[in-house]
C-alpha cells in the first residue's frame, strides 16, 4: 500500500519537514537522490550528510524511484533546490493520482523560476514558483498550490525549537490540509491568501542575506574601514533589505502589505540573516574570507557550477531574477543590483558595502 505522505528531496529542510509528520505517527516516504542517503535513512534512520546528529523515526522510508515515491499518496510536498525543481516535477507528471488531481501539493522550495514560454518575455525572465508549476501540472493545481515558508531552519525544526511557518494557498481547504499536516506542540502554522506576497519574501531575503553576510565578515576583519560597521550597521541593512523585498513584492502583486511585517516577510528575513544556520548568509561571508567567487567567471558559470560548492546557497539564483525584475517593473534595489554585479564579478564587496551605506544615508 501506498505511503499517504510522499517528501520529494532528502535535503536538510525536506528531512526536517519528514521527521515532523513522521513523529505524528504517519508515515512517510521520502525520495532521496543519493543512494547513501537513502541507505542512511533506511539502515541508521539517520541522514548524515544533510542534517546531521539527528535520530530519525523509523516510520520514514526513503525511496530511490521517485515514481514509486509519489505514487497515491494524499499529500505531496515539494523540497528541493529552484535549480532543479522544474526537471523534478516533470519526472512526477506521469504518477496517476497526481494525473487525475487527487494528490494534495506543497512546495516548499525558496526561489523564481525562468520563464516557461520564453517567446512572451524573455528566455530569462523569471515567474512565481507557483504560477510556473501550474503550467506544467493537470488544471486540477490551478490555484491550488500550498506555499510553505517562514522563518525556520531544519536544523532547529528538528529538534523541536519553537517555531512558525506559513502555509499560503488560494485554496484555503488545501492550506488548512496542510497547516493540520504540519503543525505540533512546536510547529505553528498560519493560512495565508497571499500566495504571492509569501513567495516573493521568501526568496527574495535571500539575497539580502548574502549582503548580511558580508556585512558580517568585514565587521569580523577589524580593519579601518570595518570600524565603521556595527550593530546599528546591521539593523539598517536589514531594514533597507525589507524596504527592498516589499517594493519587489507589492509589484508582483502581493495583495497584503502586513505580509512583509508578518513571520513570512520580517521574520523570514531576519533568522535567514542572523541564524548561525543560514547558508546564505555563510555564502556572503565566505564571498568576503575565502574569496570563493574567485574560480567562477560570472553569476551564470556560478550557478552552472554550484554543486562545486558544498551547499547550494539559493540567494545566487534569487539574484540573478530579483535584478531581471527590478528592471521589468522599473524599482530601485541597490542592494539586490548589488549582489547581483558582486556575483557577475562586476563588484568589489567592499566597494558595494561601501557605497550601498553611503547611499542609504542621504
């Protein structure tokens, strides 16, 4: 018999979320990539590689066909990398329940994906996560969809801190199924409406964190120009980044402006760039202490290779499309545009944190 809960993606972020329906007594099937994550889980219900020193139920079983995986269960959720979310959900098209629309779908994936009609706009231009499944999925998704973010982290989700998350749906049955899916004792989850508002936050902050993390690791060098920077300094990015997020957010159509002052939109934002688990932020630290930018040419041949990194930082990505559209919708994001010529090689981090500081004070 079928598993009636099917995790698409082994990650850190998808085992924490497998682990928290799994210590509800349900099982669940989770699809994982590399075969030694799947023997982990399976012999040691433990995953090592992804999220480490955390004991697994045993009622989590991972699959190495993702067809068998997603077959006939009543709940799906969606969690691996923007970058390789579009070639997933091709793979589970042909499933029959999801065929026939009787698999509820969550995502849980942080980013923008391209255009899936580049005829119309652009072979670049980036869309909504959302809206581009929709093209792909039977009618039966349409406005269906349940987008799961908020400020968390696996590491600490798994380990029972105290938590919030968003589950944002048109659907407001579909994002009800999956807030009673989720939540626990320690896992709060709200219903949103604004599907969009939701989804722009939670990729968009990424790139301010990437900016964080810079800020961070210039405070850490102790030099003359880091003398400058201080707590306030980090507050006032911050800040300036939300500014950033909601303008971005409210072009796109975000119908709630209390979004972006809500978990999904502050909260969000401010754990991605203070958390010690933020990879993100690490990605901006280590642009600063370890130059790791230096073997890639420019932001495409970054995100071509980024498996040469032993994460994958969404904020690189995000960076790319939050610059596209910033222009589209004529908005001023200094600091996105300026992560976005940091990764294309175009821009110091020191002339950028310089200049962006400056230019926030007049």
């Amino acid at each position: 018999m079928a598993a009636q809960i099917a995790v698409i993606g082994a990650g850190a972020w998808g085992t924490a979320i497998a682990k928290v329906i799994a210590d509800k007594g349900k099982d669940v099937v989770i699809w994982a990539l590399e075969e030694e994550v799947r023997d982990d889980i399976n012999l040691r219900h433990v995953n090592s590689r992804y999220l480490p020193d955390i004991k697994l139920p045993e009622n989590i079983k991972a699959k190495a066909d993702i067809i068998e995986a997603a077959s006939g269960c009543k709940f799906l959720i969606l969690s691996v990398p923007s970058l390789y979310l579009l070639q997933i959900v091709k793979q589970i098209l042909p499933v029959p329940s999801i065929r026939e629309g009787e698999t509820s779908i969550a995502v849980l994936t942080k980013g923008f994906l391209p255009q899936s009609k580049p005829e119309a706009n652009g072979p670049d231009s980036p869309r909504l996560i959302l809206e581009t499944l929709e093209d792909y999925l039977p009618g039966f998704y349409r406005q269906s969809l349940v987008y799961i973010a908020g400020p968390s982290h696996a590491e600490e989700v798994s380990r029972g801190k105290i938590t919030g998350l968003i589950a944002a749906s048109e659907n407001a049955k579909n994002s009800i199924r999956f807030r009673d899916l989720l939540k626990s004792k320690t896992l709060f989850v709200y219903s949103s409406f604004d599907v969009r508002g939701v989804q722009v936050a939670a990729a968009a902050k990424n790139v301010i964190a990437i900016a964080f993390g810079m800020l961070e690791a210039f405070i850490g060098l102790g030099d003359s120009h880091s003398k400058m920077f201080g707590f306030g300094t980090e507050s006032l990015l911050l800040a300036a980044g939300l500014n950033e997020i909601q303008i971005l957010g409210m072009a796109m159509g975000a119908t709630h402006p209390e979004t972006f002052t809500s978990i999904s939109g502050i909260g969000d934002l401010d754990v991605t760039c203070r958390s010690v688990y933020g990879r993100n932020r690490r990605f901006g630290k280590e642009i600063v202490e370890k130059r790791i930018l230096k073997p890639f040419k420019n932001i495409d041949d970054l995100l071509t290779r980024i498996k040469e990194l032993d994460y994958i930082p969404e904020g690189a990505a995000a960076a790319k499309y939050v610059r596209v559209l910033a222009e589209k919708h004529s908005l001023k994001m200094p600091i996105s545009t300026g992560i976005y010529q940091i990764l294309n090689r175009d821009l110091e981090p020191s002339d950028f944190l310089k200049n962006i500081l400056n230019r926030l004070g007049r």
